[in-house]
C-alpha cells in the first residue's frame, strides 16, 4: 500500500476553485436541468449524459460546456464561468484562443466531484471512471450518524469518499487506479475538506490499515445487464473471488459495532451472502440487509444487485428485501434502511 500527500498550495488552489464556482451559481439542479436531467440520480448516472444536448443559456451554458461536455469556451467566456482561480488550480488548456477544463466536475448533491473526461474516462484501464447509479446509492444509503474512521474501497473520483467525509473524523480511501489518487484529492478540495486520505493498493490489502467504523465499497458486478453487453461497462469483472475474500476479511477489518456498506451481488463463490457471513464472523454477532434493485440471468441461474448493510456486534437477522425506491430526488436513504434492519 502506498500513499501521496498532496502539496499545500495544490489543495488550497483546488479549494479556492471551488469555492469560486459555487459562488458562481454552478450546482446540481442547474446543471443536471441544463442537459435535460431531473437530478443526478440513478439511471442517469449510467447513461451518456455528457453527450446529451445543452439547453442552458449564459454562464451556466458555458459551465456545463465546459466542466460536464468537455467542450472548448472563449477565454472570455472561461474566465467568467470559472474564475480566474480555475488557472490557479491548472485545470485549463489553452489553444488558440480557446480554453477547455483537462477534467469533469460533476455537481451532485452539496458536493463538487471531479473526475475524467469522458474522452479519457473509457479510454483503456486507466481511466477514471464517472461516478454511476452504483456510487449514487452508496451515497445515499450513508448514515447520518458520526463515525471515527471510514475505510472507502475502489474510491475512484471519491464521490462516496467526499459524501463520507463531511461526517467522519478520518477516511481512509484506496483504489488501485493511480488516477484515482489525483481525482479523489481534487474532489475533497474542491469540497474544503482535510480528513481524507488516499492509499494505492488492492482492496484486499487494506487489512494493514488498521480497523474501521465504517466501510464502503462498490465491487466489481459480474453480470452484463441486458443491453450493456456490448458496452464498456466497468462494473463487469473477469474475477468471481472478490466478494467472497472480502468477506472472509469483514470481521477483521470493523470495529467493535462497525458497519460495512457495499454495493454487490447476493452469492458469493457459489453460496449466499448470509452463509458465508455466518461462517466469517463464527460465534461473533451481526445483522445484515440486502436491499436489492437489480436482477440479471447468467449460467448460474438468477443474479439481484443491490446495497448489503452489514452490522458487527449487534442483536439480529439477514433480511433480502426488493427495495421500494424512495423519491428519485431523495439523498437520504437511510430511514428506508433502518427500517428493514430494525423490523417491529
């Protein structure tokens, strides 16, 4: 495991950029209206939203151009929609007159997450990808409750990351993509937050980082969905182990009452969830939920996806439960959650 420490003027560049464009009017509703999206919510999120037609007029015209379409602006034009502070930050190329932002700043939530363009976000292993349907519900499934150390796993552009830190002493993020080092720092300036760290290394290596009162991780999927098959979809992994190692790992990693919070499938290596759970935590307690969303069919028969909650050193059962989604507008999920972990 290996970790960057950002420079003092990097960070405090990034955080006077992003308080520039907040001052500036760019924000979740605006943008996500300006493409013809009700909100930065589910499906949107999977889909190409960045291709989709500009319907804004002004700066925010230009904002959206710029730091969601991956469009070239006027300097002119630049200056006003970012700032001067967007310079600072060394965010922006200039050509001929013309300016583009090198990455993405998506507006979701209060919070500003900056990630690849979607030129370089599909382009090969490297890339950084843009935070999807998967992140979203992770983000919205965080509890309200304060928490000491929080561990997020495959940070990427730190969507979870930056949500988790506004109510954490301390994250703890690790992916293996090198890029998502610099975009996972950026979005926690952006956002003026110092709490979080970022690790390079294996999911499965973060054992050596101590124990955490929170975990959370969207794993790699292993079912194409009907009408992504022929699409570069990074939830699609070749491995079928991880889940399980994790799992095998969960009691290890969380603190006495820790909570895991991943977003996976409901089998692992061949068994359930709960039966390999079981086997995991031995005589140790827990509960758990999973609050499924998606179903797909492979050789192995029926597939769901969803959000598994569970909790270390509590009174209780494993609950499978369709999830009734909450308005598509809704950030916090978490009453819906508790719910079903403390059934009447």
């Amino acid at each position: 495991m290996l970790t960057y420490h950002p420079s003092p003027d990097f960070v405090g560049a990034m955080t006077r950029w992003g308080r520039a464009l907040a001052e500036r009017g760019y924000g979740p509703v605006k943008s996500a209206h300006a493409l013809g999206i009700l909100a930065w919510h589910g499906k949107a999120m999977d889909g190409t939203f960045w291709r989709r037609k500009n319907v804004a007029e002004g700066r925010m015209a230009t904002q959206v151009d710029l730091l969601i379409r991956g469009n070239a602006a006027t300097q002119e034009a630049a200056r006003d929609a970012l700032g001067d502070e967007a310079w600072d930050a060394g965010v922006i190329c200039e050509a001929d007159g013309s300016i583009v932002v090198t990455g993405m700043v998506l507006a979701i939530s209060r919070d500003l997450i900056w990630t690849d363009r979607a030129d370089r976000a599909f382009q090969g292993a490297d890339g950084l990808f843009i935070p999807d349907s998967t992140s979203m519900a992770l983000r919205r499934c965080l509890p309200p409750a304060r928490v000491g150390r929080h561990l997020d796993l495959g940070c990427g552009a730190g969507a979870v990351t930056v949500a988790a830190a506004r109510n954490a002493d301390e994250v703890v993020a690790v992916d293996l993509n090198l890029r998502a080092v610099d975009g996972c720092y950026r979005s926690a300036a952006l956002n003026g937050l110092d709490n979080v760290g970022v690790w390079i290394g294996d999911a499965l290596g973060s054992h050596s980082l101590g124990t955490f009162d929170q975990i959370t991780f969207v794993l790699p999927l292993l079912v194409p969905w009907v009408g992504l098959a022929d699409t570069q979809v990074h939830t699609v992994a070749n491995r079928d182990d991880l889940l399980s190692r994790l799992v095998q790992r969960l009691p290890d990693m969380l603190c006495p009452g820790g909570r895991a919070i991943l977003y996976c499938q409901d089998w692992v290596g061949g068994e359930p969830l709960p039966v390999a759970l079981a086997r995991s935590f031995g005589s140790r307690p827990f509960r758990g939920l999973f609050w499924w969303d998606y179903e797909g069919e492979t050789p192995k028969g029926t597939l769901r996806a969803g959000v598994m909650i569970v909790e270390a050193d509590r009174a209780g059962d494993w609950r499978s439960v369709e999830r009734e989604a909450p308005d598509e507008g809704c950030d916090d999920w978490w009453p819906w959650i508790e719910r079903h972990l403390n059934p009447e």
